[in-house]
C-alpha cells in the first residue's frame, strides 16, 4: 500500500534528483509594467541582401508610463557576426549606443533600411573568398530553420539604463555545402517567409460565454469580472498541409516534374515553383538537411507571446510544433486581477523563420 | 751447515683469512734431512695445498693474536711427514697449527735435479678478526600488536612466502635469512583474520617491522575481517610524492558515501566538491577530463555512475583507492591533472564468500571465493533501482520529468596461480549508465528533453610474476569499449553529441633492484583509441569551461553536424629509478617516459557538397622528465619534493571539423610540488605539500567572430593552478580514525585572444573536510562528515537583450568568473549496527543521513527570465539513505 509517507519520500527524492530545488523568481515577462519593446516586425520578413526595395521595421512598444516614448527608439544594423560561442541574438560589440560595429539607421517607432549585399558573407553561408595565402573562413551556422538573419539594435531609453532589443531580417542567402543540384532545388523551392498575422481573438468566460474578433485595426474590448477566469484563443490562417496544384506552393512532386526528372506519370506544376507565394501562418518551407544531406520539406512552428498590462497568464508563451500544424490556433488562461480598470493586452505571432504579427485586446475589469 | 738443508729459497708468504682467525706462514728455511748426504737444492718445496688452522674456541675469549713456529718434515711426493713445535705459542694453539700442518701439500723439493725429502720451518699466525660476511639475504623481524591496545600478540602466526615462524611472548618475530625481494607477508591468529601486505627486502637490511593488527573483541564475519590497518615501519615504499591512500576498510566508513569506498575520494585534500549530482572529479584545478582513472593497470574513463551516487566498481572488491593529484611518475601519462589508481583486492585461496547489500539507491551483490589453490575468482554486480523505487511511491510518472539515474556495473575476475609469486588474472569490468528527463512547456520552444546513455567495457589479462631475485614484471594487456551519447532538445534546437571508441591498451612493468641502493623500474604505457562521433546542434551545447552562460540557459540555435572518425594512439616507454642514499633516508627518483603519438582524424576541412572528406594525421613526440625526491629527515620527519612535464592528447569529441579543430595536438602541464610529512604519535600524521602547475596549450574557443574553416577551437588557452594542502589524519586505532584535509588554492585559465587570467570554472578556494569514524562496541559504529568549500566562480549579468526573433531575453554579461556561488557546508552522520548469525556470516543496516542540519546549500545562480533579479537553486536537503548488507 502506498502511503502519503511514502509518497512524500518519493516526492523528496525526485525533487533532490531533479538538482535540489529552483526557486520561483519574480518577474514574468508576460506582465507588462513598464514601457518597453515586445516585438519587432521586418517587412518583408525575408529579403534578399541588396535589394534596393529595402525593408521597413516597426516595433511593438508597449507604453504603459510616461517614461515610454517610441519616438525616441535607436535603429541600427549590426554589422558584424557574433563569435562562435556567444549564445545571443547579436555581437555583443551591437549592444552599445554606437561604436564601429554600428550601422545607424534613425529613431522613432518604425525605419526604413536597404540591407547591405554583402550580408550573405557577414551573416550568411557564403564567406569571403580568402586572399591568396589565406585560410578560408567559416560561414555561419543557419538556425534549425536553415535560415540566415541580419540583426538590427534597438536601442530603447528607459529612465535608468537603455532597454537593448534585437529583430532580424531573414536573409534570402544560398546554402552552405550543398551541392550544385542541392542549390538549384532550394533555390527553386524555397520561397522567402511571409509575417504571420493574427486572425481571430476569441475569449471564453468563467461562464461558458464566448465572444469572437476579427483582427482589425480596431483594437476590440471585452469586460470582465475581478478575477475572472477567462481563456484567450487567437487563431492563425490554415496553410495548406499539402500541396496542391495551384496554391503557389512548389511541392516535392511539382518541382521534380518542373526540373524534368521524375516521370510523366507525376504530375507537374511548374507555375507553382515560378510565382512566389506564401501564407500567413505555418508556411511549409525547404532546407538543406545537414544530417540527410538532402533537401527536405518542412513547416513552420508557430509561436504565441501573451502581454498583459495587469493579471497573469498560465503561460507566458503557447505555441504549436512543426507536428501540430493542422491546429492553427493556441488558447492560453488569463484570470483577471482583483482591481477594477482596463488591462491592456498584446498577442504576438513568430512564425520560427522569424516573421512576426500581433494584435491587441483591451480589458475591462469590472467588479 | 748440510746444504741440502740450507735455505735454497724465499717462499712467498700467504695470508689468508678465514672464519674468525687469520695466520700467515712464515717464510721458511729449507734443509735436508739429517741422514741423507747434502747435496744442491735445485727447487724448493712450493705450496700446493693450504689448510688453515682453526682459530682455538678457548681462546676466543681472548682474542690473542699470536704465532707457532713449526718445523715440518716433507716427503720427497710433497707430503708433510711430521711437524714439530718448535715455537709454543700454547697448547690449543700449538694443537690446532699441527693439525692444520699435516694436511698441507707440497711440490716435493728437488736436490740435484731429483725430488728429495727435506725440512723446512713454517710458522702460523694467529689473529681474531672481526666477522666479514658477504650478504646474501635480509634480516627481516618485528612486532605484531593490537591496535587497539597496544599490546604484543603471542603465537601469531607470521607467514613470509613459505617461511612461517609465531610470535614470541613479546610479539616478536624474525625471519633472519630472509632472500631479498617483494615478498608476501600474512599475519594469521586464532582472533583475527589472517591480513596480508608486500614487503620489499634488500640484501644486508636489517628490518624492524611493526604490524599493528585490530583484533576485534568479538569474532566478526568475514566481510568485516579485511583490509585491516598495517603500519610498516622501516620498510615503506612511497610511490608517490603527493599520494594520498585509503584502504577499502576505513573509506567504506565514510557518512555520505554509502559506503562505496571509491566515494572517499571526494573528501581527499586537493578535491573539490563537485556539484551536487555531477560527480565531476576536479583535482588540484585541473578538468575533470584531465584526471586519469585507473583500476590496476587498467584505464577507464569514469569513476562515478552518473549523478555521482555510486562509483562504478563494487566495493567489495576494492583493496584500497589512491589519489595522485599530481607530481607522479614515469609510469603514468596522458593527462594533465591528477591520477586515480583504484587497487583491486588480491584474488586468495578459500572458502567461498558473498554479500548482498540493498538500499533506496541500488542493489548488489559479490562473492569470491576458490577452486583448490590455484583458481581464484571473484564477481559483483549492482543495478540501481530508484526509478522503480519512484514509481512506487510518487503518483506520477517523475522519471519523465526529472532526471533519474539508471545505471549498472558488474566485475569478474578470474585468476591462476601457478606458484607463489606468479599469477595470471583475466577479467571483465563493465559499466553502463542512462539518465534522461523532459520538461514540457506550453511554449514548444521551451519544451527541453535531456538525456545520457553512456558505458564502458573492459576485458583485460594480467600477467604478474615475481622473480627470485626480488624483481617484479606485471603485463597487463586490456581492450575496451566506451560510449557515450548525450542528446538533449531545446525546442527546435538538437544537441547531440555521440562517441563510440574502441581502446586497446597494454601496460608493462617491471621492477627490480640490481644494487642495493637501487630500485628501477621500466615498462611501457600503450593506448590506441579509435572513436566514430556525431555531432548535432548548436557549437554552444555542450558547453565548454570558459563559455559564458548562466546555468539553464538554452544553446545557441545555430546549429550545425559532423560525423567524422578519429584515431589517437600513443606509445610510451618510461624508466625510472630510485637511488636510496645515506641509509635509505634519502631517495632521489628520476625518471623519463617518451611519448610519441598519432592523432589521425577522418575529416580536416567542412563538409562541402559532393567533395569527399580528406583526412589529416598530426604526429607528436614528446618527451616528459619527471623527478621526485625524498628525504626522511628524521624517524618522524618526512620532505619530498617533486617536478615533472605532462602531455594530454586533444579528446576526439574536439577533432571534429565543424565544432572543433581536427589538427589539435597535445596539452602540456608541468607540475612542481614540494612538501613534508610529520608522523605527530603513532596514529597521528599531518601532511602538507605545495603546488604549482603551469599547462599551456590548451584548448579554447576561437575569439573570431568570423573563425577560420575548421577552427572553431583553438590550441592557444594557457593555465595555472597553485596551492597548498593539508591532511592531519588519525590512523585506525583504538576503533577510531578520521582525518581533516584543509585545501588552500587557486586556479586560472586564460581565453583565446587576450593573456589576462581568470578563475576556473570550477576554481574553489577553500576546500575543507572533516571527517571520524568511531566503533562504538556491540556491533555500533557511527560517523561524521563536515564539508566546507567555496562556491564556484560565476559570470555576473550586468544587463540583458531582447532577442526579438524568439522573445526570449540573453544576458550581457560582466567579467568573466568575477563572482562566486556563494560557500557550501554541510554535515553527514553516518550510523551502522553489525549483527552477527554465525562465524562466517552477519548482516550489517546503515543510515547514511546527508545534509543532517537540512542547511540550504546554493548550487547555481538562476535569473528571472529578464535576468532582473536572481536566486539559487539549492542543493540537497536532508536525505536519509537506509541500507543493509548481508554477507557471508
């Protein structure tokens, strides 16, 4: 028989082996009580570097004192990779106000910049041909997406130090140690993220009673009761989880038909792999499998980040796996806090190629 | 005057000497006989054979040096015909001179051309002497006592290989014609179990050996009858200038082990305390990668299961554990800190013996035991069992989500003896661990699985054998398989790093002493070690000493992988000797191991599409002096002092051409040390030694932002570790030992691309244990254990970044290994009841309570997600471990 006793053996044991005990420390990042950055957007997502058209960013400033001020944000580039060793979005050499590592490109809440062409060797996989005598460089390691980014700094002033905030911009790079066929595929393949965006806000009360809001740009408002349970869903658009002739996506088949190589019994959709298109939520994309040493096929997973100016999240982050795809949503329990007053709320979408989207809600919290 | 007696020639006067007298013969005066008529000596008489004359017992006494003329008649064959006195010097010694004179030969004389009879006068010379002997053995005697009282033990029997002799009423022994050489020594009474232990003779030593044997008051069953406390006076052999030995008997004693002897280790001055649930084995400042383990001649590449709970080699069939934190001899190599030699139990002749012992941890059981004289054996096999213990008590599945150790171990040894001295010892030693957890999140990017699986194999062969002439030759051949895989996922982000090498190894000795103030040794150190790896993920995970990052923190998510195949071989030949001088009070020990090795590596540049992988070999030969010397100032007093060069090949998990460096070549350290030891009474000694190491080419991270093509690591990392030690220790007796170790000490590494030193990672300034065992009677004992050391150094976070991309914050951090984890102490208190069931049997329960105050002991700095505000995770709380062992 298993008693509470040993029950709470059990428990001790498993607690000591679980390394001792790991505190609880205050400080939720979903609890907004200051102004300060919660996302940053590049439009477009992904850009190949050079490209004139340039890319605007905006950032998700959170202003909820008088010390906030968006205008007063820093933009610049960072213009060189980080080392090898350093786990961080950026050089820390870019974490400055300025310094030669910098490249400033102005204040206020959004910018627009022309991301330099030689990106693909500072950041990408394409390193600098080395000079006769030389040894070859390194090129960078792509993320688990295989994907390549440009960082830019924010540099957010606050009332005491400067608040440091890192976005990126995908880079629309080659591949690294790919054959030549391998890069032909990917470059026929792949094509650039889109940002995701929300659609659809749907809160559920304590009661049972929903209500729904499309995601526009008016910021919609619910009322709720102190303490109120409430559960939050924001859904995403359904990418398609096949491909289909016609939806702009070029599949495995579709491209192997395109390049001539597989049978006429497979149907071939060159069209698909010409035009560019992309979707605003789980996009499928390709990369270069390392380990397979193939091209292979995958979606995105995507990424919730849950803002309140007052009450708590269950979570701070939801979230669906590469897996999950087929659920285009992501649900997440706030209880409202035991004062009256509006609460403001921010749910951020990051696809994990690096695109990003957020809608707001405001809450009234009623007695 | 009768010229046929006239003196016709000198002969040349002999000496000689001979037992306790000497003589020599006169020159004598030659003269024909009376009778025959006189004719020309043409030859005189020449001495064919001598006999000595016996120096008289009755006169011994006096020592008289004295002489007897004689006149002796010699025959025409040479014979000596009649002998007169004719100058007494005695009657005893006129007697012996007469004797000896009738038995002495001739070349007969020649008168005119033809042998003729003739008279000569002889004189013999008495004189004592002092006795000179030529050695050809050692005088080896002593005392056996009890420990506990003091007092000699009569009728003990003492065994010196196949020489047996008992104790008189004095506990007084002697073998006086002991042949020199390693001898094997056993202590059997009717109130103990016979103990053993090796003695080395030199010819012409005189030794007084003391054994000091704890007798119990009650008989105890044969599990509890072992390893019991020698002191051997005079003929200690140190092997080491820095090590420090525990036998299997007091370290399974220890609180907070429970009671796995090989665990005592973590208490022995010059250790620092690992974290809790690493079992990291840091000595002396040096990596826990840079510390060799071996069990006999045999390396294996960790000493403790996973988690640190257990070690990885039964108790039961360890005779002692030794560490050498540095400064050790030619015999051993290929790693720049310290040097772990577990000592495995001799396989004996008898009855068969076992144990079974469980607790909330693990199980296990051995047995020993014979067939006849010549085939040994032994075995013991242990699995742990805390996740079915868990499944039982908690009402969740808890091995899912915290990291349970799952391991087992097993030894067999068998072995053959031929003939006293000679054995032939084939065995096995297998390990195997697993460890894993998973922590699911709402949040997929922050869901984390972690998990190990490692293991080795051994099987090995050892050749031992003792030569008449005291030498030893041991060869040890060996074969193994080492695996590890650690695989971890955070989010998206794999980290998987695979290693499955196969080791084949041999080590040959031998020793002897050709002179007797000579030792030498010599031999050959072999390994070759060829490893397939794989490796996935993030360079940054898993981490490297120096990397800065606070403890959770997740990888970098630039990944990357590599396969790739190396082979690292080396060959080793050494020699040492041992020169004892001014009566053996002074030993200088120079020594020498030349170790040349090849590191081949399957791949030297990134994979790069359909190009096949080119391979690069980088060859090395270095040479390593190493000399140690000691000094035995007084009967109490003990200096030493040591220096030596060491190298460490690059471990193959760094070879590779994406994460690493495949054209890395060894590390080198060079120890210094120097220290004394003061033996306080019989069983109180304090030992002190200084250190100071210096290694260069190390291995660190590139500092380029942009590194070269495969070199993501680099050889330019330097090091230094300095310190001092101390060890006051009580010895077993009077059912009583502990000790305090006290380490002072401080280790530095640099980084790539700047000269400027910092802390270690694992740099602990104080380190202090206090540890005493006492044997309460009746089956009691109870123990404790007080650890105090300083907390590791860590990087504090000055601020942090918004990675925007994943919303997670990245700390900035300040200088490096700036701050530390704040100090750790903790008390253990060990309890222990024997029952006895028959002579040979009994059963033995524990509580092994760890942390007994409960103290709240930081183990690592953890930060709120913005890195605003920080705490700690602590260690233990209090833990009981309730055991039993049941032998027989």
């Amino acid at each position: 028989m298993v008693t509470r006793t040993m029950r709470a053996v059990g428990l001790l044991l498993g607690s000591v082996l679980a390394f001792g005990c790991k505190p609880n420390i205050e400080g939720r990042p979903s609890l907004v009580d200051r102004s300060r950055v919660l996302a940053v957007q590049s439009v477009p997502a992904e850009q190949a570097p050079g490209d004139e058209a340039g890319v605007d960013y905006r950032a998700l400033y959170a202003q909820v004192d008088d010390d906030g001020d968006p205008s007063k944000v820093e933009w610049a580039f960072c213009a060189i990779r980080k080392e090898i060793a350093v786990i961080g979005p950026a050089a820390l050499e870019c974490l400055a106000p300025s310094g030669k590592a910098l490249a400033q490109l102005g204040d206020g809440a959004d910018v627009h910049a022309v991301i330099d062409k030689d990106d693909c060797s500072v950041f990408g996989p394409s390193p600098p041909t080395p000079k006769e005598g030389e040894p070859a460089s390194r090129p960078a390691d792509p993320d688990t997406t295989g994907g390549y980014y440009q960082p830019v700094r924010l540099l957010v002033p606050t009332h005491e130090d400067p608040d440091y905030v890192v976005g990126v911009t995908r880079l629309a790079c080659g591949l690294s140690g790919a054959t030549q066929d391998q890069s032909i595929e990917y470059a026929d393949r792949y094509r650039p993220n889109e940002n995701p965006a929300l659609a659809e806000i749907e809160v559920t009360h304590s009661n049972g009673k929903k209500e729904s809001f499309p995601v526009s740009n008016d910021v919609p408002n619910v009322t709720v009761a102190s303490r109120e349970r409430i559960t939050l869903r924001v859904t995403w658009a359904a990418c398609p989880t096949t491909s289909t002739c016609g939806d702009g996506i070029c599949g495995a088949g579709e491209y192997a038909m395109d390049r001539k190589v597989m049978g006429d019994d497979v149907a071939g959709c060159p069209d698909d792999c010409a035009t560019p298109k992309g979707c605003t939520g789980s996009e499928p994309y390709v990369e270069l499998d390392a380990v397979k040493r193939a091209i292979v096929s995958h979606r995105e997973a995507m990424r919730v980040s849950w803002f309140g100016t007052d009450g708590s999240f269950d979570h701070d982050r939801t979230g669906r796996t590469e897996e999950e795809v087929g659920d285009a949503f992501s649900e997440n329990d706030w209880v409202a806090p035991g004062s009256r007053g509006p609460v403001h709320m921010w749910m951020v979408l990051r696809d994990d190629r690096g695109g990003v989207g957020w809608t707001e809600l405001t809450v009234d919290v009623g007695s | 005057m009768n010229l046929r007696y006239r003196v016709a020639a000198l002969m040349a006067a002999a000496a000689a000497s001979w037992g306790s007298a000497s003589f020599a013969q006169s020159a004598p005066r030659v003269s024909p006989p009376a009778e025959k008529a006189a004719g020309k000596l043409t030859k005189p008489p020449h001495l064919k054979k001598f006999v000595e004359p016996v120096y008289p017992d009755s006169e011994k006494a006096s020592g008289k040096k004295t002489a007897v003329a004689l006149s002796l008649s010699i025959d025409a064959d040479g014979k000596v015909v009649d002998a007169t006195v004719v100058g007494s010097a005695g009657a005893a010694f006129d007697a012996a001179a007469v004797d000896a004179a009738k038995q002495l030969e001739f070349d007969p004389a020649e008168i005119d051309g033809a042998p003729s009879a003739v008279r000569i006068q002889y004189r013999y010379d008495f004189e004592l002497k002092p006795v000179v002997v030529v050695p050809t053995t050692a005088d080896f005697g002593g005392v056996v006592r009890d420990k506990s009282t003091g007092k000699p033990l009569a009728g003990v029997t003492v065994r010196l290989d196949d020489l047996t002799t008992k104790t008189d009423g004095a506990g007084l022994f002697r073998f006086p014609e002991a042949a020199p050489g390693v001898h094997s020594v056993t202590i059997s009474g009717d109130a103990f179990t016979p103990v053993g232990t090796e003695e080395t003779l030199a010819v012409g030593h005189k030794y007084d050996a003391t054994y000091d044997v704890d007798v119990p008051k009650e008989p105890l069953a044969p599990e509890e009858r072992v390893d019991f406390e020698i002191v051997v006076v005079d003929t200690e052999l140190e092997k080491s200038v820095a090590a420090t030995s525990v036998s299997a008997d007091q370290g399974g004693r220890v609180a907070g082990t429970g009671g796995d002897v090989i665990k005592v280790v973590e208490n022995l001055p010059g250790v620092a305390r690992s974290t809790v649930g690493s079992g990291a084995l840091v000595v002396w400042g040096a990596g826990a990668a840079d510390t060799r383990v071996y069990v006999d001649d045999v390396h294996i590449p960790v000493l403790y299961h996973e988690g640190g709970f257990r070690s990885v080699i039964h108790s039961d069939l360890v005779q002692n554990v030794e560490l050498e934190p540095g400064g050790y001899g030619a015999a051993h190599g290929r790693g720049l800190g310290g040097l772990v030699n577990v000592g495995m139990r001799p396989l004996e002749a008898g009855p068969y013996h076992g144990s079974v012992s469980v607790d909330a941890i693990d199980a296990s059981a051995s047995v020993r035991g014979s067939i006849g004289d010549k085939f040994r054996f032994a075995g013991a096999v242990r699995r742990s069992h805390l996740d079915w213990v868990l499944a039982r008590v908690t009402s969740q599945d808890v091995g899912e989500f915290v990291p349970i150790p799952r391991y087992w171990d097993s030894q067999l040894r068998f072995a053959y003896v031929p003939r006293d001295g000679e054995s032939i010892e084939i065995g096995g030693l297998l390990s195997s661990d697993h460890i894993s957890r998973s922590l699911v999140e709402a949040d997929p990017a922050d869901t984390k699985t972690e998990g190990k699986d490692s293991g080795f194999e051994r099987i090995y062969m050892r050749y031992q054998r003792r030569q008449d002439d005291g030498g030893t030759v041991t060869v040890t051949p060996y074969f193994g398989l080492d695996r590890s895989k650690i695989s971890s996922q955070f989010g998206a982000v794999p980290a998987i790093l695979q290693n499955d090498s196969t080791l084949y190894g041999l080590r040959a000795a031998w020793t002897g002493q050709p002179v007797d103030f000579l030792s030498l040794g010599a031999g050959i150190d072999a390994e070759v070690v060829s490893s397939t790896l794989h490796r996935q993920g993030s360079v940054t995970e898993p981490p490297r000493e120096g990397d800065l990052r606070v403890f959770g923190q997740a990888p970098s998510d630039n990944v990357n992988f590599d396969e790739w195949k190396t082979v690292v071989a080396g060959l080793a030949p050494y020699a040492q000797a041992d020169f004892s001088l001014a009566g053996g009070a002074v030993h200088l020990v120079p020594g020498a191991r030349i170790e040349p090795s090849v590191v081949v590596t399957s791949r030297s540049a990134l994979p790069s599409g359909d190009l096949p992988s080119r391979g690069t070999s980088r060859e090395n030969s270095e040479l390593e002096p190493r000399f140690a010397a000691r000094w035995s100032a007084t009967k109490r007093i003990k200096l030493r002092a040591a220096v030596g060069i060491y190298h460490q090949p690059p471990l193959a998990e760094d070879l590779s051409s994406v994460f690493g460096n495949p054209t890395l070549g060894p590390s080198k350290a060079v120890h210094y040390l120097a220290g004394a030891a003061f033996q306080l009474s019989k069983a109180v000694s304090v030992e002190m030694t200084s250190f100071y190491s210096k290694q260069t080419d190390l291995v660190t991270r590139s500092a380029l932002s942009v590194p070269v093509q495969a070199e993501a690591l680099i050889q330019s990392g330097l090091g230094r570790a300095y310190g001092t030690q101390i060890l006051l220790r009580h010895d077993l007796v009077k059912h009583f030992f502990g000790w305090l170790s006290y380490s002072l000490l401080r280790s530095e590494r640099t980084d790539a691309g700047t000269d400027q030193y910092r802390p270690f990672d694992f740099d602990q300034t104080h380190v202090f244990t206090a540890l005493a065992s006492y044997d309460l009677g009746a089956g009691f004992e109870v123990g404790g254990r007080f650890r105090y050391s300083t907390g590791y150094p860590r990087t504090p976070v000055i601020r942090a970044v918004l990675d925007a991309r994943t919303d997670t914050y990245e700390p900035v951090f300040g200088p490096h290994n700036s701050i530390r984890i704040p100090s750790f102490y903790q008390a253990d208190v060990r309890v222990s009841k024997r029952f006895k069931f028959s002579e040979d049997s009994g059963l033995e329960i524990y509580l092994d309570v760890q942390n007994v105050t409960d103290h709240s002991n930081p183990e690592e700095i953890v930060y709120n997600a913005d890195y605003t505000k920080k705490s700690y995770i602590t260690g233990l709380p209090i833990l009981p471990v309730f055991g039993g062992k049941l032998t027989w």
